[in-house]
C-alpha cells in the first residue's frame, strides 16, 4: 500500500515485541527431563494457542542450559526446517528449544502478533537459508517488517478474523468429513465390485430372464411381442434396423438420445470390445461408440479409416435384409463393414482384433499378436467363416442366456473360465519348454514309467492352489483361485546389479515403487537405468500387466495398478512385481482393486514385518487368492465401476477445490486484515506512532534502572 491507514505506522517486529529465542538442557542428564517445567519443540507449534507440551524439563534443565522460561502469552515461531514459519501462542508458562523464536508482546495483543506471523509464513519459509535444511536466523524476525495499527483497532481486528475463521473453519470441516466419507465409499465400492454386491441385481435380472426360466413358447410369446410391439428391439436393431423413428420425436434427437441410451446398456460382448478400442488403445486408432451416421447407430466407428465394426446377437439371423441394407447405404457413404456374431467374440477374439488390425492397415502384414496363444488359432478364418463384410456365415450357437436388453450368449462360469485359463497357462509351459529345446538343438526327451524316468511334459509345474480357509463366500458362477493359476508372475532389474563390462547395455526408463500407487500409476517422474538386452526383452511392460508392490513402508505393501503403455519400452525394478495374465478375458483392473482393498489386509497380514517395514516375495504373490467371475459379469462390473468412479471423482475434485478456494479465502482475509482494509479505521483511536514512543520510553527507563551491587560483609578478626 502506498498511504498507510489513519492511525497505522510502519515499524519491525523488534519494536512490537521483546525477542529471544529457547535452548535444550543435555540429554546426558535424565533427571534435566523429569521436571514440571513445560518444554516445547517447533513440531509441536502450529495450533493456535499450546497448552500440553510432549515433554517437561527440570529447574536444573533449566538452570544449566540455554533455556528460558517464557510467560503465558508469548508468541514462538519456529525457524529451522521443514518447520519455517510455524507459530503459537504459549497457553501457559513454559520454555522452547533453541529451534523457536519467542517475542513477548508489548505494542500488540498476543492474538494480534500470532495471526500477523500466522499471514507471513510462505514469507517466512522463502527468506529461509542454507542446503539441506534452510533456516531463518532470530535477526531476521527481529528486523521483518510490520504494519502497525492502533491497540483499539488490533482488537477489532482480531474479533473479526476470529468470526471469519469460525466460519471458514467449519465449512472446512465439513469439506474433509466428506472428503473422508469419499474415501470410505471407494473402498466400499471396490470392495462391493469385487465380491459381487454390485452386480448382485444384474445377476439377477439376468437369471430371470434366462431360457431355464422360460419354456420354449412363452420365449418365442416374448420374442413375438415385443418385435410387434415396438419400433426399436431393447438394443435398437428391430425390423428396419436402427434408424427406425419413434412418432413425436425429432429423427436427429431421437437418434442421439437413443445412441446415449444405448452407451449405457452396452452388451458384455460390446463392452468387453470397447475395453480394446477406447482411447486409442487398438494401434492408435480413435473409435467411436454408439455413433450416429445418417439414420443409423453403428456399434463402432473409426473415421479416419472409415471402418464399421458391428457385433450382432441372435436377433440378426431374422434381420438380414434390413442389415443388408443398411450396409449399402453405409458402403455407399465410403465406409467399410465388419460384421461378427456375438459367439464368435466370445470364443476367438484374437482372431476378431486380427481381422479388425488387418482392416486398419490393408497395406501391412498381419502384425504378431501380443501373448500368442497355443490354444487359440492364430485368428478368424476369412474365407470359411465370414463374409465380405467380415460376418460369420454360420449361426450362433443354439444355447443362450437373454438377459434384460434381450441379447443371448452362451453363459461361461467362473469355474469353466478358470479351466480355459489352466489350460492356455499349461499350453504356453509346453510351447515355452519346446522353444528351449529347438533352441538347443535338442529332440525332447520322453519318458520311460517302467524305468521311473519323467518326461520333460511330466515336469510342468502345476499352480499353487488358493487357500480358501476363511475366505468370504463368492456369488453362484464365481471360483477363487491364486494369481499364479491367472498369470505369469515376474520381478523386475535389480539396481545396480554387477555385471561383465563387456556386455552391452541400453538406458531405458524403469518403474519404481514411488510410480506404483494405490489405484493410480505416478508418473511425473520415471527415471532410467542401464539394462541388457535380456533383461528389456523379458522384462519391457506390456499393455494389461497388473503391477505390485514388494513393500517397504507398510502402506506401499502390494499396492499397485494396471499398466497400459503409458511410457514406451518401459521395464521395472525387482521391488515391483509384474502379473501378466493368461487371457484377455480376465479384466486385469478387477485383480487390481482386489489387490488394493481385500488384498491390502491380506498382504499385511502374510508378509515379513519389522518394526516400521513391511514385504512380500514371489512366492507369497503366487498364492494370493483372487476371486474369478464369469466373462460378461466382469465386463459388466468394470462397466459399473467406471461410471461410479467417474462420479466419485467428479465430488473429490469438487471437495478438493472448496479446501483450495477455502485456504486462498483465508490467506486474502489476512491480507486483508494486515493492510488495513477488514474493520474501518475510528479516528478516536490513539494512533499507534503514540504506542511506539511509549513502549520505547518505558523500555529506556527499565535500561536507566541499575540493579544494586551486593554489599559484602566482612569478618571481624
């Protein structure tokens, strides 16, 4: 401010206040420790006015060191450290250690002093000074600048702050109560999804619908009436395709909101393909779902390679001119066609994305499929199978589920999903031990009962099994079984490993744990480190890879998340674990949150602990036990979870920027308070240039005043 407030003057603190500073008795000395005396440390200042000090001192402690006792009302700022700047008032007569500034009011109130230093402290912590650990000196708090004004108006002032504080402070409290309760309900949200409680009504309506509910008539009843019932099937490809108009409704507005519509009630095998191509995560390629083109929705579209994909449920097979139609007006617009029955994702998606690949790039080669499966084919037949348009000639298989939107599919359960997972896991073992052996050069050798010899097919290590003893009970369909039944398990480079000079090495980025949060990758800053080609090639992170923490603090104990390529040709440390599961099928951010809810009391309760640290092995990993929920059920949680966070985050954001708004309203208050411009000026007021010249006077007479020598007494002889 260029003119000061009527009645203000500019002054330092060491003409406001008398300073000095604390001190620590030895500890050597355990009875300097054992006093009444209260001692306070800087990590003890902070709250607004000190009463209970984490330590007392002695008369002695006191005696024999540099510490002083200060009186009721003193005002102490803490000025080494990550401290800097911290303040209190001393509720009560007690001493400091030398790490605190302590100014005994004279020309301003106590409050007045501790909210005035409370307003400088980001000041305070950028004047600090020195490397490691910056500090500020007491001289610099004697000389800090300060606007002061009449004693009047200081108690005005601090009536007022207190009043805006008040408030301030409870809507504060009401912000981090709900932030707190955000955090409960996520926890309890994932812990829902996956124990089933989530997709318990979905389960539901499912089952209810299903064909074993159901005769034969009263399905095809069902089927009859709501085909003549309704313009549109429930998933928007009744007769005529979609595109049909509802009476009453605008045809653009209609279809867009029926497209919105149909986002939402995605099929599971729509969803589970959408999980594949959203955010560019298919070859960088964008698609669109649900897309309106001209009259029509299309399941998914890529407009830069004007590419259609559609998945159709049984309901086609009665619909084939109406599709057949609708293509032509779609080819004729320039786009591309791909049709595929709902069965044939569901049992050879690798061969679906391939073809979908191979339309993207008509000019490359089929690429190499990531984990190539030995029990799948190397994808969908084109010339058998399906048609120009890419749709399977033959029909869906006859066995079915209908489930509330009216799509069929045969039903998998958890169980039967985690036989195909032990069978592929047991196909790569015998493809991995055949990939040796042609390396070697070497015939593999079979074995001889009669001789006990083993064949090299009779060494494959069978999975460690799940042990169920106290786990909680799982919904119909759902198995448990360990992370070593579901995936390849991995630990990562060891830094600073030794090895022979004449070994090349590359520098590529690693994760460490500090990357590795709970539900969340941090990748602000990965650091890179000198690996072999071996150790790139085995251990370079791939899309879908579920990560864990080996430890360290207790709260870093298994956490960990899903990594989808963020950061190219990336490996990590041998502190982070690496699951890579068996099939695509398995919805690795599912495991993930299991992890990070069940799985964070689990892992604390089987790990290696010592007094402040934690930490799992390879061999305890393998044994976690990880629920397994039928295909569609996980696809269909994944899909509800996704919707409930995206909320949940959108209340943390908005709590997080009320405590941001909340903390910018309290620093502009104190700006306010300290400038003048928070209570008016009262002319009647004994300005505070009279305070000053009072307090110096009164200063000067208690230095005039000479303290009497001692008389001493001599002896008579």
């Amino acid at each position: 401010m260029s003119r000061l407030p009527e009645g203000w003057k500019s002054t330092t603190l060491q003409e406001v206040a008398s300073w000095s500073s604390g001190g620590t008795p030895s500890r050597t000395n355990t009875s300097f420790f054992s006093g009444p005396i209260p001692w306070f440390k800087t990590g003890e200042l902070g709250t607004k006015t000190l009463f209970y000090s984490e330590e007392n001192i002695s008369e002695d402690g006191l005696k024999f060191s540099s510490a002083k006792l200060f009186p009721k009302g003193a005002v102490a700022i803490a000025m080494y450290g990550a401290t800097i700047g911290k303040t209190s008032i001393l509720g009560i007569e007690s001493a400091t250690n030398q790490a605190c500034a302590v100014g005994i009011p004279e020309a301003v109130t106590s409050e007045f002093l501790y909210y005035f230093l409370l307003s400088q402290e980001k000041l305070f912590i950028n004047s600090g000074k020195g490397g490691a650990q910056p500090n500020i000196s007491q001289g610099i708090v004697k000389t800090w600048p300060i606007l002061l004004p009449p004693t009047a108006e200081q108690t005005r002032i601090v009536q007022k702050l207190e009043e805006l504080f008040s408030d301030l402070d409870a809507g504060v409290a009401e912000l981090k109560a709900a932030q707190k309760k955000l955090v409960q309900y996520r926890q309890s949200l994932l812990k829902a999804a996956v124990e089933g409680k989530l997709t318990e009504q979905w389960r539901n309506n499912r089952y209810a619908a299903s064909p074993q509910n159901l005769t034969h008539q009263e399905s095809d009843t069902t089927a009859s009436e709501t085909a003549a019932n309704t313009p549109l099937s429930p998933r928007g490809r009744g007769v005529g395709g979609e595109g049909a108009t509802t009476a009453g409704l605008p045809h653009n507005a209609w279809l867009r909101d029926r497209a919105r519509e149909l986002r939402k009630a995605q099929t599971p095998q729509e969803q589970a393909l959408w999980q594949q191509l959203r955010a560019k995560r298919f070859s960088g390629f964008k698609f669109r779902r649900q897309q309106v083109i001209g009259r029509y929705i299309t399941d998914f579209v890529c407009f830069e390679k004007k590419l259609v994909i559609e998945l159709d449920g049984s309901q086609h097979s009665d619909t084939k001119q109406a599709d057949a139609q609708r293509d032509r007006w779609l080819n004729a617009q320039g786009f591309r066609v791909l049709r595929f029955w709902n069965s044939q994702w569901q049992s050879q998606q690798v061969g679906v994305l391939e073809a979908i690949w191979q339309a993207l790039h008509e000019d490359k080669p089929s690429p190499p499929l990531p984990n190539p499966s030995p029990t799948r084919g190397e994808g969908l037949s084109l010339t058998a199978d399906v048609d120009m348009e890419g749709r399977s000639g033959s029909q869906p298989d006859a066995s079915f589920y209908h489930d509330e939107r009216g799509v069929g599919e045969a039903v998998e359960t958890g169980a039967q999903l985690l036989e195909r997972i032990l069978k592929e896991r047991h196909a790569r073992w015998e493809a991995k031990q055949l990939a040796k052996f042609q390396e070697q050069g070497k015939a593999p050798p079979k074995g001889c009962p009669e001789q006990g010899r083993r064949g090299w097919q009779d060494k494959y290590p069978e999975p460690v099994k799940p042990d169920t003893t106290d786990l909680p009970e799982l919904p119909e369909g759902w198995v448990w079984a360990s992370l070593d039944m579901l995936g390849e398990i991995a630990s990562g480079v060891a830094k600073g490993t030794k090895r022979d000079a004449s070994i090349p090495v590359s520098e590529v980025p690693y994760l460490r744990v500090a990357n590795v949060q709970r539900g969340y990758l941090e990748l602000s800053e990965v650091k890179t480190i000198l690996a072999t080609k071996r150790d790139i090639e085995e251990l370079t992170l791939q899309k879908g890879d579920i990560l864990f923490n080996e430890g360290g603090d207790r709260d870093k104990l298994g956490r960990g998340w899903v990594w989808r390529d963020e950061v190219p040709n990336c490996i990590h440390q041998n502190h982070v674990f690496r699951m890579r599961p068996y099939l695509p099928e398995l919805m690795p951010e599912l495991i993930s949150h299991h992890g990070n809810t069940f799985g964070k009391t689990w892992f604390q309760s089987s790990g290696k602990q010592t007094t402040n640290l934690a930490s799992i092995n390879m061999s305890m990993l393998r044994t976690f036990p990880v629920p397994v929920a039928p295909v569609d059920e996980q696809i269909q949680i994944l899909s509800l979870l996704e919707e409930q966070i995206d909320v949940l985050n959108d209340q943390e954001k908005s709590v997080a920027l009320g405590l941001s708004l909340s903390t910018a309203q309290r620093k502009n208050i104190l700006k306010a308070a300290f400038s003048g411009q928070l209570v008016p000026q009262d002319p009647n007021d004994e300005p505070a240039s009279v305070l000053l010249e009072r307090i110096r006077a009164e200063r000067a007479a208690k230095q005039t005043v000479k303290t009497p020598k001692k008389r001493t007494t001599r002896s008579s002889s």
